[in-house]
C-alpha cells in the first residue's frame, strides 16, 4: 500500500540531517545566544527557551551537548533503543550523536545551551588522539550526565559568545580542542580505520624552518593556532604536540618571545615612539607590550630603552 504524498514527505525529511538554523523547525523556542554571527570554525553556541514539549527531530548533521542553565524537567527521550527517562535540572549535559533520529518529550519551561561539533571536527581530534585513521565516531547514547569539566567548558564558549576579548580566536580553538578531547575520552565509540602507526615526538627539521620563517615574517599580524599547524600541514591538536617537543614551549609563548625580541631590537631606535614599536612587532597596543615586558622580562619597554641607551 503506497503511503500518501504528505507521509511520504515527512519520512524525507524525517531521514534528512539538517542544520542547527533548522533545528527550531522541529523544536520550537526563543533564542537567547547564537555564536554563528562570530564564524568559529567547527563549533557553535545556541541558547533557547523552552516551554514543555513532545518533538521528533530528524538527525543532526553535527554532534549536540545539551546543557541545562535553568528550570528542573522529567525528560524522556528514545534515539535507536528503548525510551529513556531522567530528572533533568541545571548542570546535566545530554549528548545526541549527529545523524540519529531522536524523540525528546519534558513538561516543565527550561533554558539550555547547545553545542554543535562539526563531525570533521571531531574525526580530525580523534585521528591526532588516537593517531589512526578513524572510520567512525559516535557519542554514547546519555540522557543525563553530571560533567562540572565539560558544563566548565560550555559555559566558556557561553561567555566568548557574550563578550569576547583580547585572544578570543585563540580561547575557542582551545576550548573546541578541550571538549573534543573530553568527548572521546568519556563518551564516545571510536571505529577505526586502520592499525596503530607509530609516529615522531617532534616536528622535522623543515618544518621547524617553514615555522620559524613564518613567525618572523608575520610577526605583525595576529597568528593563530590554526595559521601555525596549516603552515606545517597539521591538525591544531597534533601541531601543538609536536611544537612543544621541538620548541620547549607552547606556540604562544614561543610567538611572545620573538614579538619581544623584535621589540627589543626597535627600541634601540630612540626616534621610534613605544605605540609604533607595539604596533609593528604584534601586541594589540603600547598596554599589551608593557604588560608583556613586565611578565616575562621583569621590566618596562621605556625602562629597556634608558637600560640600553646608557
């Protein structure tokens, strides 16, 4: 018996992965925060209301961290298995692995976080974990878990989302990392592709010059964390493995050491003023140089200058 047009339809797009912007097609609510208009690559932040509901959602073209910030629920929800059933309330975390259907019925008005990870994202983390090609990542089936680390990290990418500041770009790229990290240590079912290779503690000899010539030439523009490991052909993750096993240090310790260096070295021009000398070796402003120069350094650019001076 052929099922009627309309049926038909909605079994399409039942099968359909869609997108965070479609998922208020399914669940109706009030958006409080959105990230998207900040473009971070791989992450998203959606905040909503909600009054009680009783929703089927198609699967999610990413994975989802639901946390809950405010008002206590039941929640029952079937993803593949049988109908499960938990107290939600304010810091409990639930996962949706991405392309799975899933239904979720609560009674009570509650206000969550979501948190969508781009599945290449994902897979790109675990490939640098585990260090094998991965065939297949996919969250746990939780309803409710009580996680203060990973509801730490939500409510940081809350907060960029809100107010943002000095390193932003390199705060989320942390946090993206961390909650990946996180994820697959606790909550996720890794497939792999292929055995255990071994691999190197340190990044070659060419890539440390490919590395270091970048730094020096760029040293006036912002560099993230993403620009280094593309230099070198690598993942965030594995690049700052690497990096500290060849360098001793993080990448951004060893980025202010060469804007301090290069800022050194101008100050032994007298004629240049201390906001050109800020401005050319990278730091935001004259501010951000001189706190620079006290933490790692133990004085101030204007007292460098009186030091070398004579």
């Amino acid at each position: 018996m052929r099922r009627p047009d309309g049926a038909r339809r909605l079994g399409e797009r039942m099968s359909t992965p869609i997108t965070p912007d479609e998922l208020p097609i399914w669940v109706p609510g009030i958006r409080t925060v959105d990230s998207a208009a900040l473009s971070w690559d791989g992450v998203r932040l959606v905040g909503y209301r909600y009054a009680g509901s009783d929703v089927g959602i198609p699967p999610l073209r990413d994975y989802l961290l639901v946390t809950y910030r405010e008002g206590a629920t039941p929640m029952h929800r079937r993803c593949t298995g049988e109908w499960q059933a938990n107290q939600m309330q304010p810091g409990s975390i639930s996962f949706l692995s991405h392309a799975q259907r899933s239904h979720w019925r609560w009674t009570e008005d509650i206000e969550v976080l979501h948190l969508y990870l781009a599945p290449q994202t994902v897979t790109r983390t675990a490939t640098d974990l585990y260090e094998r090609e991965i065939g297949e990542v996919a969250l746990r089936d939780v309803l409710r878990a009580d996680d203060p680390v990973l509801a730490g990290l939500v409510a940081g990418f809350a907060q960029e989302t809100g107010q943002g500041g000095l390193g932003s770009s390199l705060y989320v790229e942390s946090l993206r990392q961390a909650a990946c990290v996180h994820l697959l240590r606790h909550y996720a079912e890794v497939r792999f592709r292929e055995p255990a290779t071994q691999s190197g503690g340190g990044l070659s000899a060419a890539q440390c010059r490919r590395l270091t010539a970048h730094v020096e030439d760029n040293l006036g523009s912002a560099l993230t964390l993403a620009e280094l490991a593309g230099v070198v052909g690598l993942s965030v993750f594995h690049f700052t493995r690497k990096f500290r096993g060849s360098f001793g240090c993080p990448p951004h310790v060893y980025v202010m050491r060469r804007r301090l260096d290069a800022a050194k070295r101008l100050l032994a021009r007298p004629d240049l003023p201390l906001k050109v000398v800020a401005a050319e070796c990278g730091f935001s402003d004259q501010s951000h140089m001189t706190r620079a120069f006290r933490g790692m350094l133990d004085t101030t650019p204007a007292a460098y200058r009186r030091a070398i001076a004579g």
